[in-house]
C-alpha cells in the first residue's frame, strides 16, 4: 500500500468513496432510528452534504490535509485531518476505507500517517468523532487500539 497526499484528480474517486462508506449508516440506520421528518431535517440531503465537504477537505493554506491510500492501483481509502496550530490540537474529519481493503489495516495506516502529519507540524492533541451505533463498532475499536479515549456523549432527536 501506498500513502500520498491528495491531488485534485483525486476527488470524484475520494468523494465517490464517501458515499459508498457511509451510505449504510444513513440509509439503514440513522433514517430508519429517527424516521423520515428527522432523517430529512438533519440529513436528507447527506450526498450532496459530502459532495461540498469533500471538495473542501484539502486547502494546506488553511491547515486542512488529506493523504490517499492505494493498493494495487486502486483507491483503498484516505483520511481527512485539520490543525490548529495556535491550540496545538488536530481534527481527524473523515476516516474512509473501500470495503474490500478493510480488516487489512489500512485505516491504521492512514491514521499513523495523519497522526505524524500533526505531529510534524506542533500538534499535540488529536481528536477523532464517530457514531456509538454498530455502524461505527468498527471506527469505535480502530480508535481505541491507537489509546483514544472516548467520550460518552448523547444526542437526541425528536419530530415536532
């Protein structure tokens, strides 16, 4: 696998992914939890929402990265970091990994590699948010094994 920083003829395939990994969470979990009013209100429109933040995820000038994986060619996945370099704190933004690269380590890969990214440039803190819901077991357990230490928190949503 190979890890590189984002170019511009990256983002349909990047955006494309985000898509597609995150898709389930917000069809066959979040819509069918809060129901239809709510799912519409917060997220109805949740793939033109990451058409727009992924073409905003890389801007160096403003302290926002992103490094892309490849294995065999293929896009196996990327990450999405910003810095604060006044707080001396960083922000994973998105984690995404193509499903047929996950369980073979890729996500810990392009988190090692943020995380010396932010190192690199003073960060001393990193954050990283993901859902407490099955869908996210997954990113919950990868954060942990790096010694992240989560956060309970609760959000509720109710139709009025």
């Amino acid at each position: 696998m190979r890890i590189r920083s984002f170019v511009p003829s990256d983002l349909a395939r990047l955006t494309a992914l985000t898509i597609e990994t995150f898709g389930p969470f917000y069809e066959d979990s979040f819509r069918p939890l809060v129901g239809e009013v709510v799912f519409a209100n917060q997220h109805g429109a949740w793939r033109d929402d990451y058409v727009t933040q992924v073409a905003g995820l890389h801007d160096p000038d403003q302290h926002r990265y992103v490094a892309v994986a490849e294995a065999g060619g293929a896009l196996a996945g990327y990450v999405a970091w910003s810095v604060d370099l006044a707080r001396r704190t960083a922000d994973v933004t998105i984690l995404a990994v193509a499903a047929g690269q996950r369980r073979r380590h890729t996500g810990t890969a392009l988190c090692e590699h943020a995380f010396a990214a932010m190192r690199e440039l003073g960060a001393e803190v990193v954050t990283i948010g993901t859902g407490g819901d099955g869908f996210h077991a997954p990113a919950r357990a990868l954060y942990e094994t790096f010694g992240c230490t989560p956060l309970p928190v609760v959000v509720y949503y109710r139709e009025l």
